[in-house]
C-alpha cells in the first residue's frame, strides 16, 4: 500500500504505542463495567460501556460508587431515575470506539509494516481471527434478536415473545378461520398524538396516560398496598432508632434524627396499627360507595371495634390525630393514583395505577400500562390497557367489534413447537437443580420436518436460523413443574466466534511453538 | 557467583558437590518420603469405640453419598474453622485441667486454650467423628464442648459472652449451651439479613448470619438420629435432651406405635384438623410439661395438665389479639379451633392422643423437618429395580425422622433404623463392645441388601480424608520453599537439590489427591473454587518444576514451592465453606466443557501466576540481595517472556471455549457477565505485556512490573468478580478472601514502586549495571 512512512497519523495509527494504550484502556473499560453492572443493572451496563462509542458520566458514576462500596466506602445508591436520565454526556472513550481504533491499528500496521514470514506467521494468523471476532460481536450486537416461548404441556405455539417491547393489538374476527390483528407498538403509546391504520377502518387512538413500569390495583389491593407501606415506614424508622441507640456514641446531626424517631414512633406506630385493623373494611367499602360522611362512618366503626377488643378508652382515644392524619395522606395518594375510565373489564376492576421503578436487572421486565382513547364511528371511549395481565376487552363500534389489548411483543415464525413433556430434576435432599429439559415436537410444514426433540441445558435446538435454549422450568401455585419457558436467539453471526477462535488459536500455537523450538536450539547452543 | 554459573552450565556438576554433601538430598527425600508413607497408613480408632468404622459409614448429603467422616469433617469445619475440639487448657489462673473442672471457679470466665509455648502441654481432644458421634446421640455432652466461633466483639457484647467461653488469640469459642439462650433471636436475625444483598451487609451482620447458620448446622445434626429435643426454655426438671435408650423405645414403637396412630388419625378424620400442625402445638406443649419433670402415669391427672397448660395458652393468645398481624390472627384462629376440638374429648382418649403426639408423632415430626442427614438407605422391597444400587439411587435415601413415623404405621421398624438405635444405646451406656458389633451388623446388612457401591464410597472417602494429601504437599511445599531461598543465602547445591527433590514428591501427591478427588466425584478436577485454588497450584507447580529442570537456578523451585503452599492455603480456607464436592447445578453439569474451558483458564490462572511469582523473585532478590547476576536476571526475564506467552494461549483459548460453552447453554456467545470479563482482563493483559515487550516500550525491569500485575488482574479475575455479587456463575461471597484480596493488590502494588526504583538503589545493581543491558527477547 502506499502510505507516507513519515506522516504523522500514519505512524500514530500503526504504532504499537497505540496498540498498548487502546489494551489498556479497555482493560479499564472493562474492569468499570464490570463494577458498573450491579448499581445499573445488567443489560444497561452493557450498553454504556460497552456497545457505544463513549461512556457518559452516570454510568462512571455507578462504577465508582461500586468501586468505593467494595472498599467499605457506604454511598447513595443510584436511582432508576437518575440512571435513565436523559441529560448524559461523554466523559470515557466506550467499547465501540476502543473496538473501531484497534481495527484501523491492526489493518494499518499490517499494511504498513508487515511483512509476511513464516516465523511471524502465527500472529498474522491470531490477529486475522482478532479482527474476525471483534467484527463478529459487532455483527451480533447489531442483528441477533432474542425472544422467549412460554409453554405448558399439550401447548402449541408458532410465536415468541419479546422481553423487552410491548405492543397494542387490536384484534377482529374476519371470517371463522381468521382474524385480523393490528399490533401499535409501545412506543406510539409514549406519545399523545391520535394512531391510525387502514385495517381499523377509521378508528382512532390516542394514548391519554402511559407508565414505563405500573402495577394497576382493585380497591382491595390498593388499600393492602398503602398499609404494607405504612408497615414498612414503621419498620424502618423503628430498625434504624435501635441501629442508633446500639451504636451508643453519637455526632449532633445523628443525635438530633433519634431524638427525632423517638418523638415520630410513637404516631408511626399507631397509623401502622390503625392501617392494619380499622381502615381496611372502611376503605374499601368508601371505594365502592364514595360516602361523604367518612370521618363520622370511621370513627363509629373504630368505637365499635374498641369495644370488641379489650383495648382502654384512652389508648383508643389517643389513636385520633394519628388517624386523622393518615386519612388526609391516603385521599391524596387516592386520589394521585385513581385512574378513571368508561369501562371494560379492566376498568371495572382496576381503580388505581400504582407506578414502579423501570426495572433494570436483567431478569426483571417492566409491565406498561396506558389509559387509552378509542375514537370510534359512534362514540369516543377511554379504557385502561396493562401488560401485568392477559385478559383481552372487547371495544364495539357500531356493527364492529375489536378485541384489546397490551401484551409483549410477538415474533412469529414459520414452523411451531408443541410441549410433549417436561422434566425437572434436583438432587435429592437439595434445592440444586439437576436437570432441565423440554421434549416438544417440532412441526415445519414447509421443511417437511415433524420430530420429536428434546431441549436442555447445554443442548440447544438449531431449527431455521433460530436457537431454543432451554431457560426456565417455572412452578404453578399447587408446586409441580408445569411450564417451560425456552429462550430463542436468532443470531446470524453466530459462527463468526467460533472460526474466529479457532483461527486465534492456531496462531498462538502456531507462535508459540516456534519460540519454544527457538529457545530450545539456542539452548542446546550455548 | 555459583549459582548463575551453575544455571549457565548445560548440566548440573555433581562434582560441585563435595563429600557427605552429595547424599544430604537423598536424606532429605527419605525423611519426607517416610513422613507421606506414614501418613498414607489406613486409619485406626483410639479408645474402645470404632469411630472409624462409623465414620466410613455411608448416607446422603446435599444430594451425594458420602460417609459420616466427610459430614463430621465439613460441619466441624463451618462451625469451628478446625478438625479438632480440645477437652483441656488454661484456667484463669494459669492451672491446666479439663473444661468442667475449670469452669467451676470463677463462673467460666478467662478460660483459654493451649498457648503455643507450653511445649509440655498435650490437651486430650476430639477429633471430628467422635465430636460427630456426641452430637448425634449424646447432645448433653456435646452441648458442652467449646466449638462454636465467634470473634465480632459487638457480637459478643450482645450477646453477653464477652468473658464465657474460651479464648485463642483473639478467636472465642462457646458451647452450644452457652449459645442457647440467642438461638431464636439469631434465627430471627437471619431472616432478615438473609434479605440483604450479600455485598451490602456490614461485618457484624456478617458475623451475626454466619453464627445463626452453624447453629442452624449444628441443630441439624443434632436432629438427624435421634430425638433430641432442643430445650429452648428455661428447664427447671433438668430433664436430659438426648435418649437414654433409643433402642429400647424404637422397640416399644414398633410394638404399641401401631394403634396409638391409628387413634390419632382417627381424630383427625374426625375433627377436620391438620395434623401437621397438632403436631406442632404438641412439641411446644410437651416442652413446657417435660421442664416441670416426667408426664404423669395416670391419664386423668395427664389429661387435667394438658387441658390446664392448653387453656392457659389460649387465655394469653386472646389477650394479645388487638396486638397481633393478620398473619398471625390467622393462625390464632387455627390454634382456637384445634383446642376446641381437642378439649371436647373425653379424658381418656385426651391423654391417649397426647401419648401419641408427645411421645411419637411431634417428636419426629420435629426431627424430620429439622434433620439434615439422609441415613436410611432406600429399603430394598421398596426398590421396584431390584437390588442394585450401585448407580447410586440417591433419591430415595430418607431421614430418621420420617422414616419412623412411616414405620410406627406399618408396625415395622427397618433395620438401619434399628440399628442405629443399638449403635446410640450402647454409645450413651459406655458399652464399646455392643457399639462396635452394632456397626459391623450394619455394614454387613448393607453389604446384603444391594449397597457395596456406597459402602465402598465411603470407604475410600473416608480414606481419602484420613491421609489429606493437599495438607501433606502444602507442608512439603513450603520445606521446599524455605530450602530453595536458603540455598541463594549460602549458595549450596545441597539445598537447591534437596528443594528440587521435595518439590518433585509433593508433586506427586498433588497429583494423586487430585486423581482421587476426580474419581470420587466422576468429574474432570475443576467443578467448583475450591478445586480451581488445588488445579492452579497443580499447573503452577509443573511448570515451576520444569524451569528449575531447565535452568537449575533454584528460581524454579522457590516460584513452585510458594504457588503450591499459597494456592493449597487458600483451598484450605475455601474448605471452610462445606463440602468440597458439592453437587453441580444443572448448566454446569458437563464434563466435556469442564474438562476443556475450565481446566484451559485455571491453566492460564496458574501460569499468570506463575509469571508473577518469578517477576517476584526478580524484584526481592535484586533489591534486597546481592546474588542476582546480569545473567540470573537475563534468565529469569526469558522465563517471564516464555510465561506470559504461555499464559496468553491458555487463557485465551480458555476464555473461548467458555464462550462457546456459554453459546451452548445461555444463546449467546459473549454476554459480558462478570466472570467472562474477568477472564477478558486476563487475556487483554497478557497481550498488553507481550505488545509492550515486542514495541520495546519496555525492558526486563518493566517485564517484570507488568507481570507482577499480572497476580493483582488475575486474583481479581479469580476472587474478585465473585465477591460482586452478580453474574450467572459467581461462587458466592466471601468477605473475608475479600481482605485478603485487598492487602495482595496493596502489596504488589508497592513491589512495582519498588521495582521501578532507580537501579542504583538495588542491592543487586551494580552487577545489573555492570551486565549486558540488551533486552532478550
């Protein structure tokens, strides 16, 4: 090739200077995403740190704050807020980048400076397949896509399911054999704007509330909820007031927050009592009715309760401007939280959207929820819509029915998997599991391929480009093995690694070898 | 300088030995070879009673048959951090006696264990399956020996045991009567810290959870052949826990056990309850009963005690029922209504029921559902395969416990029950002979009904524990160690031979301790950390042992002696942890990838290490002695080079193979999970060395420095990322490997500022200076 041997940047980009500082800061970049992983969850970590170009300053953040954490240094934990913050900017060079330059070093040293001999043959060789694999992990990161299948036994499923996308389907009969199905993404949801579509025949969508993450709540539930939660505050005001009281000696500021505990427990504890046994019944019952007279009604219900339980008249009474204030607190969260539709199953039975963290772990999914409204030939409905269930709700519009719902995204395939049998095997007397395994009948019409496989750890199914991994063996509520989720991976790119390896290996052999037989002639010379 | 012209000759000059000298290291291997030979000799009991022949009995733990040996060993392990439980030591005043005796005086406080000084002190002990067979069958006894390890000084405050139990430098250790008192609040506790993250508990929360877990083992144990019972209240009858004759009551079982079962399950058919939890309530009641002495023999006055006590406990239930969660309302309702139906019964059948439930169905209910051990071999007419069980048919091995609830049903007591019953009369009554009879019929029923693969299990496990062949190397290894840099002080050939002599046998004992553990197992030799700390220094060792046999310099030993007894230190500790072959759980369960990924990256660990230790000895011996000669130096950084390389092919393939293992099982062949990066940092640094070295970016010094890095990165790979917290395929946290971690970065981190020093700081320097500075790759 030619290249100017004196130009700067020619000899900056072959330079072996270059190749140990681009080492040693991926040595750093991996050593920090490594420790970033725990604060960030997983999937994140790996993507600040990895699959990008430059690392931004929250995503160091939590790798320090891990880093000091493992040297006994107690910090502020990350919150999902902070780490999904939009305002990030760079501050550390990222995997991508450090991946692009030592490309650009290798290929330019190569055509540089090298020069083809046998007794380096073997490091041309190792860094031939260097770059076959960086180029290979790069192929998948962009391409392979991953899914998973829920089975019980006697299922049939032609489809997979995202973990991470979620879509609004909207289905309808056509004729007895077919439907027609209308899936909106998520992401349309996460915006205000009305959605359309040829087959919906003029009907038209718009999303009024939408949550990353939310558990929806009946009454009941929203009311166990709020107590759980004034049991916990309790709870932990209480462990940290004995955490301090222990530790004896105290700073002015920590002294001053026991003092301040010893004075807030006591109604603490109260509300939590009151929660318990008294607001339940009254709650939900104001759920349903929406009485107006709600101290009165309390207050009565409470006397009564007093008198079947043998509690004093002035402990019963002291409870009041605790309860009084717990009452105003809740019909604040009532009401922030109370989401109000025309209707549907769901909305019947879910009255309230209680928000939660973005998960981030790599085992967690987040279950959206929206409030949606359906602008229809006749009239303009609102209904709530939840991936935490599967039910689906039948929207009418004149002569037309649509049948919703959010559920997680479908990949569908052209060949389907049947659960014949499952097994799932521990040692005996141990919680370890032994052994996973899935035996489903394989069925692709247009392969001609009907068989019996089985799916288990370390034996995968190879089937149209896709890999069935067995993933999970998860139990129903009565404790036998009922359902096998399987993880299905389409990965074009999957071989890359495998050549390249193999041709690394050779190389290293290879120039291994020729040193060590090098070595040994010098010695037998001296 | 001899040595470094000696390591440039092409054989060793024997000449250069002169005289008596020359036979010096055959001396040395004889006296060590005689030392292995006399470890390797099959076990013998001291005293009357067999231990031994228990101890090689077989039964079913965490999945794996092993004997009672390996149980004793491990729990005494997790518990007291040692294999032996003195019986003797210092009072507080200085006179040396038995633990009873001296605790009289002053109310137990200042006790302490042998110091290492009183040379003329041998304190009688137990060793683990003796300690084993009191936990099992005599708990009054046991409940007395000093085992249980507590060092957190606000732990101790605490728990008030600040000046009780028995010191060793700084390490206390308590009686399980002692720790009594705290069993149900360190239950509780752990509870709650088992909710926190590994990484985020502190210290003492750490110390706290270790505590209740051991006592929780140590309950467990106490459970599994007999039935024991707790005594968490305060006894006033001083009733003993353990069985006064378990044989005599297995007997009386079998034969009236029958009908009072089926009476009982009579009442619950009747009633509608759930005798589970009738079961329970009786065990609490039977506690309180027993403190005020032995049951009355009449039924009606039994029955008035009962109906008396369960009143009593239902009045205070009601009491705290304003008090109480919905949780806990729920089951004051079952409570209620269990009474109710109870107290409906006439007196008689009352005290007929309570029979049955003190005296059986609570007790080894109780047993069963705190039982760890598995010692009922499946009976050989309940096996629809015959009598063969040699593949090990380890799912249907069964606790003490239910065993017997089954077998009062049938009227039929089986025989290992049976006799485990005689082997506990005759340990509680001082009958040695009986007991060694009891044993011997059992083996011999084994050997019988179909059970010679687990007899012979145990056997040779048993075996394998008695002659320890780490421990043995990690000694022979450390001789090695102290004459090989012995040799450099006064540069004699006899030493280095002598090293180069012990290490060779070492390795040979290495080599069959992991021979044998593959076989025991079935498994390629790394499954788990402990097995990678013992095949590390296995690698390590080997080629330490072929650079001394090349370059004969005594470098090669001293790197391998110290590799060998630092790694076999460290699994020494891991072992702390339980069973050192513990079941693998499902993905891991291969041999093919554990025969390949994980022996090729312990390789690439080892002569990582390997290359650090010798860059180690570089930077010592030339900045504090005198003896490393250009040439020396030059060798030594041809060994590095040759290392480095070495460790770059096997921890890259390594690393490979376990992405393709990971493409295998989990769909993806690179997931950034903190092990693989770990193994990734490895790799990466073993290429920046050998980029550095090519680009003469660095000389032998720098070589040096970097490969002394190496040790940091690859502790951190080894240790470190399993102390995050996270990841598919960490081992679990290990705060205290953490520390330790810590102070090994810390220190090479100084050895680099020191061997970056100018040269002519070194000791060494002037003949550095003085030698061709021409770097030798």
């Amino acid at each position: 090739m030619a290249m100017n041997n004196n130009n700067i940047i020619v000899k900056l980009f072959t330079s072996l200077k270059l190749t140990v500082a681009l080492l040693a800061i991926s040595l750093a970049i991996v050593f920090l995403g490594t420790m970033a992983q725990e604060p960030l969850g997983q999937k994140i970590a790996v993507e600040r740190f990895f699959q990008s170009f430059f690392v931004d300053q929250v995503a160091m953040e939590a790798a320090y704050i891990k880093t000091v954490q493992i040297f006994g240094v107690a910090t502020e934990p990350l919150s999902p807020e902070r780490i999904l913050e939009a305002k990030r900017w760079p501050v550390f060079p990222g995997g991508y980048l450090i991946g692009v330059l030592l490309l650009i070093n290798l290929l330019s040293a190569h055509a540089q400076r090298f020069t083809f001999t046998w007794k380096k043959g073997g490091i041309f060789l190792t860094h031939i397949g260097i770059i076959l694999l960086l180029l290979g992990q790069l192929l998948t990161d962009l391409l392979s896509q991953e899914s998973f299948v829920h089975m019980e036994r006697g299922d049939r499923r032609h489809f997979s399911v995202s973990f991470d996308n979620n879509e609004l389907v909207l289905l309808s009969h056509v004729n007895a054999q077919s439907n027609r199905v209308v899936a909106i993404p998520e992401s349309l949801l996460e915006r205000t704007a009305e959605v359309t579509h040829p087959d919906l025949d003029g009907l038209k969508i718009r999303s009024l509330q939408h949550w990353v993450n939310a558990a929806p709540k009946s009454a009941r539930q929203f009311v166990d909820w709020f107590s759980e939660k004034q049991t916990d505050r309790f709870n932990d005001r209480e462990r940290r007031k004995v955490q301090l009281e222990k530790r004896g000696k105290l700073g002015k500021a920590e002294q001053a927050e026991l003092d301040q505990l010893t004075a807030d427990l006591p109604e603490l504890q109260q509300r939590q009592f009151f929660a318990q046994f008294f607001a339940r019944d009254f709650y939900i019952a104001r759920a349903k009715e929406e009485t107006a007279e709600e101290l009165k009604e309390l207050l009565e219900m409470f006397r009564k309760r007093v008198e079947e339980v043998p509690l004093s008249e002035a402990k019963a009474n002291s409870f009041k401007p605790a309860i009084l204030a717990m009452m105003k607190e809740w019909e604040a969260v009532a009401a922030r939280h109370a989401v109000k539709v025309d209707g549907g199953r769901l909305g019947d039975f879910y009255k309230f959207v209680v928000p939660l963290p973005p998960a981030l772990a790599s085992d967690q999914r987040n279950f959206p929820a929206a409030v949606i409204e359906i602008k229809g030939a006749t009239a303009s409905t609102k209904w709530l819509v939840t991936c935490q269930t599967e039910l689906t709700q039948r929207v009418d519009d004149g002569n037309k029915t649509y049948h919703i719902s959010l559920r997680p995204a479908r990949h569908y395939k052209e060949h389907s998997l049947s659960l014949v049998d499952l097994k799932y095997e521990k040692y005996a007397g141990t919680e370890t599991p032994k052994n996973f395994e899935s035996i489903v009948l394989l069925d692709d019409a247009k392969a001609n391929v009907q068989r019996k496989v089985s799916i288990s750890m370390n034996a995968p199914l190879r089937h149209d480009g896709l890999t069935y991994y067995q993933y999970q063996m998860n139990q129903n509520q009565l404790g036998s093995t009922s359902q096998t989720v399987l993880q299905v991976v389409r990965n074009p790119g999957w071989l890359t690694p495998y050549f390249a390896c193999l041709i690394v290996a050779l190389g290293l052999i290879y120039q291994f070898l020729i040193h060590l037989v090098g070595f040994a002639r010098k010695r037998r010379s001296t | 300088m001899n040595t470094d012209k000696v390591s440039d000759q092409k054989t060793p000059a024997p000449a250069a030995e002169q005289g008596w000298t020359r036979w010096l290291p055959w001396v040395v291997l004889i006296l060590a070879a005689l030392y292995i030979v006399g470890a390797a000799q099959p076990p013998k009991a001291k005293g009357d009673f067999d231990y031994v022949a228990f101890g090689r009995l077989p039964m079913l733990l965490n999945g794996r048959i092993k004997p009672l040996d390996t149980v004793a060993r491990t729990s005494l392990l997790q518990i007291a951090g040692q294999q032996k439980v003195p019986l003797e030591g210092n009072g507080p005043d200085r006179t040396w006696g038995e633990w009873d005796e001296l605790q009289k005086a002053d109310g137990g406080r200042g006790l302490y264990f042998r110091k290492w000084y009183q040379f003329g002190k041998r304190p009688k002990s137990l060793s683990s399956t003796p300690w084993l067979m009191e936990v099992l069958m005599r708990p009054d006894v046991a409940d007395t020996r000093f085992v249980f390890r507590v060092h957190h000084p606000e732990l101790l405050r605490e728990m008030g045991l600040e000046e009780k139990g028995v010191d060793q430098s700084g390490l206390r250790f308590y009686s399980f009567n002692q720790m009594r008192p705290h069993l149900l609040s360190l239950h509780r506790e752990k509870e709650r810290i088992g909710k926190i993250p590994d990484a985020q508990r502190n210290p003492y929360e750490q110390s706290k959870y270790k505590l209740a877990h051991v006592l929780e083992l140590y309950v467990q144990l106490r459970h599994s052949l007999q039935p024991n019972r707790l005594d968490l209240g305060p006894r006033a009858g001083g009733v003993p826990s353990g069985v006064a004759d378990y044989a005599a009551d297995l007997k009386q079982l079998a034969r009236d056990g029958k009908q009072q079962a089926a009476a009982f399950d009579q009442f619950i058919k009747e009633s509608g309850q759930h005798a589970g939890f009738f079961s329970t309530m009786f065990q609490h009641v039977g506690d309180r009963l027993l403190e005020q002495g032995a049951l009355p023999a009449e039924d009606e006055a039994l029955a008035a005690l009962l109906v008396k006590d369960l009143t009593a406990v239902r009045d205070g239930n009601r009491e705290r029922l304003p008090d109480m969660s919905p949780a806990e309302r729920e089951q004051y309702q079952q409570v209620e209504s269990a009474l109710a139906a109870f107290l409906t019964l006439d007196p008689s059948r009352q005290a007929g029921l309570a029979r049955h439930l003190l005296s059986v169905q609570s007790r080894y209910q109780t047993m069963d559902s705190r039982a760890n051990l598995l010692l009922i071999p499946p009976m050989p007419d309940d096996d629809h395969t015959g009598h063969d069980h040699s593949d090990g048919h380890t799912h249907s091995w069964t606790k003490t416990g239910a065993t017997v609830l089954t077998a009062v049903r049938t009227g039929k007591m089986p025989e290992p029950v049976t006799a485990y019953g005689a082997m506990s009369t005759a340990f509680v009554q001082g009958k040695p002979g009986d007991f060694n009879t009891a044993v011997l019929l059992y083996v011999s029923w084994l050997h019988g009904n179909g059970f010679q693969a687990a007899l012979d299990k145990g056997r040779k496990e048993h075996y394998f524990n008695h002659t320890a062949p780490f421990a043995r190397s990690m000694y022979l290894y450390l001789l090695a160690l102290l004459l090989a840099a012995f040799s450099w002080l006064n540069l004699s050939r006899w030493l280095m031979r002598s090293a180069f002599y012990l290490i060779g046998l070492a390795f040979l004992i290495h080599t069959a301790g992991l021979i044998a553990r593959m076989l025991l197992e079935g498994r390629p030799p790394v499954t788990n950390l402990y097995s990678s700390a013992v095949f590390v220094g296995w690698g390590s060792v080997l080629l330490g042992w072929i650079l001394e046999r090349v370059f004969r310099n005594g470098i090669g030993s001293c790197t391998a002696g110290a590799i060998g007894f630092t790694t076999l230190i460290i699994a020494d500790h891991l072992a702390l942890e339980g069973d050192t072959m513990e079941m693998m759980r499902a993905v891991l369960d291969t041999n093919f990838w554990l025969a390949t990924h994980v022996t090729c990256i312990t390789i690439g660990y080892a002569s990582t290490f390997l290359a650090g230790f010798l860059a180690l000895v570089y930077v010592l011996r030339g900045t504090l002695t005198r003896t490393l000669s250009a040439e020396t130096a030059q060798s030594l950084a041809r060994m590095v080079y040759g290392i480095v390389c070495f460790a770059m092919l096997f921890s890259f393939v390594g690393t490979v193979l376990g992405g393709i293992w990971a493409d295998q099982s989990w769909g993806r062949f690179w997931g950034w999970d903190a092990k693989e990066n770990g193994a990734l940092l490895i790799v990466i640094w073993n290429a920046l060395i050998l980029h550095c070295r090519w680009g003469r970016l660095v000389r032998d010094r720098g070589l040096m420095n970097l490969a002394i890095f190496g040790n940091v990165v690859t502790a951190w790979s080894w240790f470190g990322v399993n102390m995050l917290g996270i990841g598919l395929h960490s081992y679990g946290f290990m705060d205290e490997a953490f520390n330790t971690l810590k102070w090994f970065g810390f220190s090479h981190i100084l050895l680099i500022v020191v061997g970056s020093l100018p040269l002519h700081y070194w000791a060494s320097g002037k003949e550095l200076l003085a030698g061709p500075s021409q770097p030798s790759a």
